[in-house]
C-alpha cells in the first residue's frame, strides 16, 4: 500500500513540475494565438534560445543563475519584437499555410544557428547550490529543484491569472480575443496589445527553456522535440485562454508522467489517444470559443 | 498559397495536355541512359514525388493542412513490410494493398477529423502520424521497430528482378506507378470533383451554400491522397528491401509539406520540381558541406521564409512568373 502510495505521490509531483514548466512556456503561444489566430511553430525556438543565452550568460560573463534566466527572458522578449514587427505581422489575417511555413523556417533557422554557436551537444546549466539536494517535508523528501520549479511557476501561473482577470489590460486582452472588431471599434489598440503580449509570451517561454534545463535538456532539436508538446497544451486547452492552457498543461504533464511510470514502452500512445479524444469531443479546447 | 485569380493561371483551369508536360517524363527517361550510377537516388526522387503529390491534393487543391502525412506513407510501407514478413511478396498487389490499407486509414480518420478546421485540424492530422509512430515503435517484435524490417520482393510479372546493386528495375517500376498516378490525379483535379475542392478552399461557405456536399468532398479526397501516399511509402519499402520506423516520423510530414510548398502547390507539377529539387540539394549540400554542421537545415529554413515572403507559389510559380515576364517584354 505504502509503495503504492509512494508511486503515486512520485507521479503526482514529477506530473506537476513538469506540467508548470509547459504551462509557462506555452501560455504566451496560447494567449498570442487566441489574439491573432497566428499559427506561431517557431514558439519553442524561443525557449530554446533562452536556455542558450541562459548558459553563455552564467560560463561566459560569470552571471548567478536567477540573474540569467530573468536576462535571458527579456533578451529574447526584445528579439521577439524585432522578429514580429519585420515578419510576424505581414502574416497576420493570411492563410494558415503560410504562418506554419513562415514559423517551420524560422525554426529551421534557429537550429541551424544554434548549432553553428554552440555545437549539437546539449548544454548544461550549473544549477546554484541552494538550488540542489533534496527538502524533507517531514512525511516525504522531494528534490529541491522541482519544488523551486513549482513554486516560480505557479507564482508566474498566478501572476498571469490575476493579470489576466482583474487588470485592465487583461480585460483588453480577453476582449480582443473574443471580437477583435468590437475592442478595436472602443479604442483598443489590439496591433499593440498583441505586440506586447507576445513579447511577454516570447520571455516566458525563455524563462522556461531556462529554467527546465534539467528536464527538457538544452540542446538544438529542442524547438522540433517538444513542439508538438507546446501545440498539444494550446490545441487542448483552448486558444486565447490562461486558464484552458493550465488545465491542458496539468493533464498532459500528469498522464505524461503516469504513463511513463506505469507503461514506459507505450507512454508516447497513450498521450495521443486522449488528444485526440479531447478535441473530437471539443474541437475548439477545453476552454476555447467554437 | 493565394491561387490569385483562376483565370490568370492556365495551368488551373485549361486540362488540355500542353506538349511542355511531357518534359519530366522524357528527363526521367534520359536520367535512366545519362546517369546510371545515380539510380539509387533518381528512384528515391520519384517515390518522393509520388508521395507530395499525394499531399499536394489535399493541401494545394482541398487546402487541407497536414503535418502527419507520414501517417499513410508508413501505413503503405508497413502493408507491404508485413505481407513479405508472412510470406506475400508479389510487388503489384502488395501496392495494392498498400493503397487499401492507407486508404481505409485516410478514410476513417479524415471522417472524423475533417470535422475540424484550422489548428485543431493540424494538431489532429500531427497526432494521428505521431500515434501510428509510437505504435509501430511499441509493437517492434512485429515490425522490427528501430532496427528495421527486411523485405522481399518477387520479380515483376514475373520477369523483372529487384536486386540491391543495380536499381535499374525498381527504377522503370516506380516511374510506372508514377505515371499511372498520375494519369489519375490529373484527371481527377480537373473533374467537376476537382473543381468542387478549389471551391471548398476558396470559400467553404459559398460551397455549403450553393449544396455541395463539403464534408463528403473532403473525406473522398483526403481516402484519396492517403492511398496514393500508401502507394509511395510502398514502393519505398519495395525499392528499398528494407524499413525502419522512420517512414512514420513527424520530421518525414515535415519533409514532404516542405517539398510541396517549394515546388508550389495546386499545380500538380510543383511536387516533381519541390521533390526533386528538395533531394538534390540536400544530397549535394551533404556532399559539399559535409553533415556535421547543419548547413542543410539553415538552407530548407531560409528557402522556406524567402519562399513565404516572395509571395510567389514555390518554385513552378517563380517559373511562371519570369516565363509571363519575359513574353510580356518581347511580345
């Protein structure tokens, strides 16, 4: 019974670490895609790059860790703007056709690039000592690294909901995401809200690429290996919604892990199935507008 | 890709044979007598193009978005993998089989799928070919999973061997079935089926509207396609006497989406010009280069962005476009 239990709590937690890491590198590709219906594969590219620029920051200018990740993000936020001013937004309103081809070359780019800089090896991050071990919760001990990754992601997680629900800017957000003629017919300037959105997605997703190092790895197949992961999170929990891609996060990273605790040989099956039976039973999401 | 007006592009509407589109057939032949020690790859070249094709008349003509094509191009090659396995290894009705596997496979999952648009669409079409991938890896005691399957193959009709030195035969056999099906596709794009799916791409309302049966149009062409990319991943397993799982990967969807925007889509010839083109360089960017930087990669993602940013329909579109330009100037 205790293993049994033991078992549980072990997928219950690695399902959870995992899930919070996905949320935040997903929900800005989410929100982004909601506003714009722009089909964005070069997402994960992002993320990727923060990692990379993560790693030379801490080996080649001798940065702490935290400090970093947080410059990473905005490093690759600002990048994010550059690219979605000069190319993003001559596609907005175009066919889905030429965004996925747009974003699949972009991605192609970015690995290419990343591997010419830093070699097709992974990269790793020296996690701080306060960082490593593991924290005894009295009945349990838990690695210290994933309770870390919890505990900034869902205080990120709820940062974004509160924003997302009770600022005005969220109510901006949400509105142009339900009928983007209407909020642009009351003033809003939704060209701009989509352009600072997706900067703050495209840093989320960096700050993630950084920190899940230890689970995602930081090597140049990144952006192609956890791709479909990304579009599952958005596809499942509805485009446009903070709080569809939380649940489909938490789903996919919890049957994730029990599937690879309990089938490891058919785990990969298993997360397709539900997708698939999720989307037919709501092809717009969990939380999505049909 | 934007067709523009229909009426502006011939090569759409007007299903006359112009003597131009014997060109690839008569290079095809040539490349048997001038190049015979590049057969290997000329085979592999046309099994691509029948494989794009396939996907071209979802994406170029229905504007279906797939990125799990793989799905049926695996399914095709695993039909043929598995007959020899259990002892069937006679090449046409292997292909046969291979196109009513696919092609059932198309069928039942294009009519619950093509219920869908837009994103969810691609997330499904990713998921089924990412499914059948894990699958064929989980069940590696029947297809061999990562280490492969060897197949064998009797002559054709009886007469002509495949051997693994020379592809001289499997080389005249795929053009064969190249140009059967493509006999086919060309008839079919300009039927009134045809044209009812440019319709549907163009504007699914108006098609609803004016009766056409839309859901009905979608799952017979995407049967279709997923057949003749059975057919392709068939002859693969065939030509090449030998299958991994590989013939099931997303990065193999991807390929062949590439292959068919560089060659441009709804045009039935960009597939030959994007599969081929798509071949080569990679072949000769690896030769020159070498693979231990991804010089190829750099070069697929750059065509890819140029190509969007162009605004031209890939390859054939380009060629179009200069060709219209230069008569524009003498004329």
């Amino acid at each position: 019974m205790d293993l049994v239990l033991n078992a549980m709590v072990s997928i219950a937690f690695d399902g959870l670490s995992f899930a919070i890491l996905l949320f935040v590198i997903s929900v800005g590709l989410s929100v982004t895609m909601g506003l714009m219906g722009f089909v964005n594969l070069a997402h994960g590219a992002f993320a990727m790059v923060g990692g990379y620029v993560t790693v030379a920051l801490m080996t080649h200018a001798g940065m702490p860790f935290l400090a970093a990740v947080a410059l990473a993000a905005l490093g690759v936020a600002a990048l994010s703007v550059v690219f979605e001013r000069l190319l993003y937004a001559r596609f907005y309103g175009e066919d889905e056709l030429k965004q996925v081809l747009l974003t699949i070359g972009l991605v192609f780019m970015a690995v290419a690039g990343v591997t010419f800089v830093w070699g097709p090896n992974p990269q790793i991050i020296q996690t701080p000592d306060y960082l490593t071990g593991q924290i005894d919760f009295g009945f349990r001990k838990f690695p210290t690294y994933r309770v870390f990754l919890i505990v900034v992601g869902g205080a990120i997680a709820a940062a974004l909901f509160f924003g997302f629900d009770r600022t005005r800017i969220g109510a901006q957000i949400r509105a142009a995401v339900d009928n983007r003629q209407m909020a642009e017919s009351v003033g809003i300037n939704v060209g701009r809200l989509f352009t600072m959105t997706f900067a703050l997605g495209s840093g989320l997703a960096a700050a993630g690429g950084a920190l899940g190092s230890e689970i995602l790895g930081i090597q140049p197949t990144f952006a192609l290996d956890y791709l479909v992961f990304f579009l599952i999170v958005v596809a499942v929990g509805g485009l446009g919604s903070v709080r569809g891609a939380f649940v489909a996060a938490l789903l996919l990273g919890v049957i994730n892990n029990a599937g690879n605790y309990l089938y490891p040989e058919a785990s990969g099956f298993f997360i397709y199935v539900v997708v698939i039976a999720v989307l037919l039973w709501r092809p717009a999401g969990l939380y999505g507008k049909a | 890709m934007s067709l523009g007006s229909l009426a502006a592009a011939p090569i759409l509407t007007d299903h006359r044979v112009r003597p131009l589109e014997a060109a690839p057939w008569l290079i095809a032949i040539a490349v048997y007598f001038v190049l015979p020690a590049q057969l290997g790859l000329a085979t592999q070249i046309l099994i691509m193009i029948l494989f794009a094709l396939s996907l071209d008349l979802i994406v170029g003509y229905a504007g279906i978005i797939s990125l799990g094509h793989a799905a049926f191009f695996g399914a095709g090659a695993y039909t043929v993998g598995l007959l020899s396995k259990y002892g069937w290894t006679e090449p046409l009705t292997g292909l046969l089989a291979a196109a009513a596997i696919a092609g059932l496979i198309g069928f039942g999952s294009g009519w619950v799928l093509l219920r869908t648009r837009g994103l969810t669409l691609l997330m499904l079409t990713i998921a089924v070919a990412i499914m059948l991938h894990e699958l064929a890896n989980d069940l590696d005691t029947i297809t061999g999973g990562f280490d492969g399957l060897p197949i064998e193959t009797d002559p054709i009709l009886g007469l002509f061997r495949f051997s693994a030195l020379s592809y001289d035969n499997q080389y005249f056999y795929a053009l064969a079935v190249l140009f059967l099906v493509f006999v086919l596709v060309r008839s079919t794009v300009y039927s009134p089926f045809g044209r009812s799916l440019v319709g549907i791409k163009e504007s699914t309302t108006r098609m609803h509207a004016i009766g056409s049966p839309v859901h009905l149009r979608l799952v017979q062409v995407y049967s279709m396609s997923a057949a003749i990319a059975g057919v392709a991943g068939g002859l693969f397993a065939q030509a090449n006497a030998y299958l991994t799982t590989q013939v099931l990967s997303f990065g193999l969807s991807g390929d062949v989406l590439i292959m068919v925007i560089l060659g441009g889509a709804g045009q039935l010839y960009g597939a030959f010009l994007g599969a081929t083109a798509f071949l080569l360089l990679e072949r000769q960017t690896e030769l020159v280069l070498g693979t231990e930087f991804p010089y190829w990669q750099l070069a697929v993602g750059t065509a890819l962005v140029l190509t969007v940013l162009s605004g031209q329909n890939g390859l054939l579109g380009l060629a179009i476009t200069l060709y219209r330009r230069l008569r524009g100037r003498t004329s």
